[in-house]
C-alpha cells in the first residue's frame, strides 16, 4: 500500500479524532467555568478550595465509570488528577486575587 493511498484510507479517522480531541477541549473550557462559579461561591462563603473527601469521591466515581467504558482507570485517574489539581490552583488564584484599583501606579 502507497503511502498516499495509506493516508486517504485513515484520513477519515483522524478527522474524527481531531473532532473529537476539540471537543474535549471545549468540555474543558466549560468545566473550567464551573470552576470559577465554584470558587467565587466558596470565596463568599469563606470555605476552603481543598475539599479531599470530595475529590477522592470523584476519582473513585471516574475509575468506576473508566472501567465501564472500557477505559483504563490508572489512567483515568491520573488525568483527572491533573484537571482537578489545575482546578484547585485556579480556584485558589481567583479566591487570592484582590484586584487592582483602577488607576493605581506600578510599582518598582
């Protein structure tokens, strides 16, 4: 088989995988939305970002759900670590953030 030939016959699956990863990355996006709800919500409440029953309750119920599709959930799981940690730097960043007086000098 051509290597022409060889790239026709995949170039439909790539397409879908190419479809499929910029989906992944808006499902990402959204989440990162809930994220920022999440701790503006925690902010006024005065509760902690780190929440470590609730995340390992995530991971366990992402491991279940990995394995059910047929996914590894090693795997899984380190993903989710990833994103969660991610979430968490970005919910404590936001959470920190005092703003700035409009305005206001630099300073050196």
């Amino acid at each position: 088989m051509t290597d022409t030939r060889f790239s026709d016959r995949i170039r439909p699956w790539r397409d879908e995988i190419d479809r499929i990863d910029s989906q992944i990355l808006t499902l990402l996006a959204r989440r990162q939305d809930q994220v920022a709800q999440v701790a503006a919500l925690k902010k006024k409440c005065a509760m902690p970002v780190y929440h470590p029953a609730r995340e390992e309750d995530m991971i366990s119920r992402l491991r279940t759900q990995a394995a059910e599709k047929g996914l590894d959930p090693d795997v899984t799981e380190n993903l989710f670590r990833v994103i969660i940690r991610q979430s968490r730097v970005k919910q404590t960043f936001s959470m920190q953030y005092k703003g700035v007086r409009p305005g206001a000098g630099v300073l050196i």
